[in-house]
C-alpha cells in the first residue's frame, strides 16, 4: 500500500472497517483527527484486525513502526458509543407530556 502522509510520531489509530484484507484506518493525535490511510491488515496486530479496534502506533517514514492494540480503551470508545447512540435514540417529550 501507499505511504501513510503524517509526520513521524505517536498516533492513536481507529480501525473504520476491515475488507478484503484491507483496513481504514483514521489517525489521531492530542485528541484530534489528522489523517487517515488504507493499509494491509497484515500491517495491524492481529488482535486489533477490526471495525472499532483502536491501536497504538509509532509512524516512521510514513510507515508503521510499531503497533499495539488497546483493549481498554477499545471497550471504553464502544461504550461511550453505545450511550450516545442510547441517548439520541431516546424519544423527547411531547407537548402532552410537559
């Protein structure tokens, strides 16, 4: 695949979706999105090879240098997920109701 164009660094990576032996992978840092790259799934941890995994990842060159997957903060981003989805899905009060 292509070089990923970020500067060399730490990043926090977040797998969109995995197809075909390929990952979307969106990169951020200090908290904000700054790029993102389709990458081999070789490429990732085997334990973070899908939709939602977020991963560690030093960049050097515009490769991946290192990579590891973190499950805590992959089940912490899921549930954050999850309450917002919960509360946006809830019905708001009706005129009838106040």
């Amino acid at each position: 695949m292509t070089d990923i164009e970020l500067p060399d660094g730490e990043y926090t990576a977040v797998v969109d979706n995995v197809e075909d032996g390929l990952a979307t992978v969106f990169f951020e840092r200090d908290g904000a999105d700054v790029g993102n790259a389709v990458l081999e799934v070789s490429q990732l941890p085997s334990e973070g090879r899908h939709a939602d995994a977020v991963l560690s990842v030093t960049l050097d060159d515009g490769r991946i240098e290192s990579a590891s997957h973190e499950p805590e903060r992959t089940e912490s981003r899921s549930e954050a997920a999850q309450d917002r989805f919960d509360r946006l899905s809830e019905r708001p009060p009706s005129d009838e109701d106040a």
